[in-house]
C-alpha cells in the first residue's frame, strides 16, 4: 500500500521567501557595488549562495506511506519513521507551537524544518511544514517528536491508524498462531 500527501506551500511562507531572496540579491549587489567586486564581495555572496542551496535541498516535498513506513520526503534526505514505532498521532493547533526556536532548522524558507527547541515543554522536536497550520504530531516509542503539516491532516491520521491497527491483529495472529504450536 502507497499513499502520498503532498505539502502546499502557505502564501506566507511563499512571500517571506521571495522578501528573502530579494533582500539577499540587493545584499549581494549593494556589497558588490560598494567594494567593486573585491574579496568580500565574492566570500559575501559564495557564502549566501551556498546558504539558500543548502535550505532548498532540504526543502520538504511529500508525506508517503509506503508499507509499514512514513516517509517525509524532502529534495535531497529522506526521513522515514516506522508505523509500528508510533506511540500516537494526533492533529495539534498551531498556537502550540508558538513556543519553538529553531536550533538547526530554518523558519520561513520555502517552509519550516529542521531540528527545533519546544521552550514550554522542553523538549526537542522535529518540524518539516510548509505552512504554519494543520499540525500533526507524530510521537515514537522512543520520545521523539516530529511535527509535520499537512492539508489532509486527518486522513493523514486515519490512515495511519489503520495500519496500526492492521499490524496489530497480524501481530495477534502471529502470537496466536505460535502459542498453538
């Protein structure tokens, strides 16, 4: 089974990236006009080049469940997080993550992800969103957080809960099964 959420970029996540890149160009041409082109200049504009490319490959593109699997799927890595390991899944609202600052993540570029600090409950989370609204929480076994936005949050949800479900009875099955022999 493969099903695939895809994530939509928010109007406001589109303008403050295209506000960003605008402001990194003119700072790119206003250092370059000002030091005719010399060493800063160039370091300036390496460094801001290379900064944006690194936030675009890490840009998050689909949600895909393939298997027992939940893959987020960005431009270059792919984060994949086993159905059987998820303690819960639940929609959360988006004043709840007011409290977060990014620690090795980027807030606004085409999207939020990364790795990001949750003040009130502190605690590390994982964010990939493209838009600041429809909030998943996804929680592991192991007390990882990862908090991903998507339209279709809810059957995003069931979905998952119905796999869940499904490996549950196998398991039942299976367990069933060895005890007769």
């Amino acid at each position: 089974m493969q099903k695939n959420f895809k994530y939509h970029v928010g109007r406001y996540t589109l303008i403050f990236s295209l506000i960003l890149i605008i402001l990194c160009v003119v700072g790119v041409w206003l250092l370059y006009d000002l030091y005719t082109g010399g060493f800063i200049s160039a370091w300036f504009a390496s460094v801001v080049v290379a900064l944006i490319l690194l936030m675009v490959l890490s840009v998050p593109r689909r949600i895909s469940i393939i298997g027992n699997a939940i893959e987020i799927q960005c431009v270059s890595d792919i984060t994949e997080i086993q159905i059987d390991e998820i303690e819960y899944i639940r929609l959360i609202p988006r004043k709840r993550l007011s409290w977060i600052i990014p620690i090795f993540g980027v807030m606004g570029f085409f999207g939020y992800y990364g790795k990001f600090f949750d003040v009130k409950r502190f605690r590390i989370v994982t964010l990939y969103a493209s838009e600041w609204s429809n909030f998943v929480d996804i929680r592991t076994y192991n007390g990882s957080h990862t908090y991903i936005s998507c339209r279709e949050a809810e059957a995003l949800i069931d979905t998952i809960k119905q796999i869940q479900q499904q490996i549950a009875q196998q398991s039942e099955e299976a367990s069933a099964e060895a005890s007769m022999d």
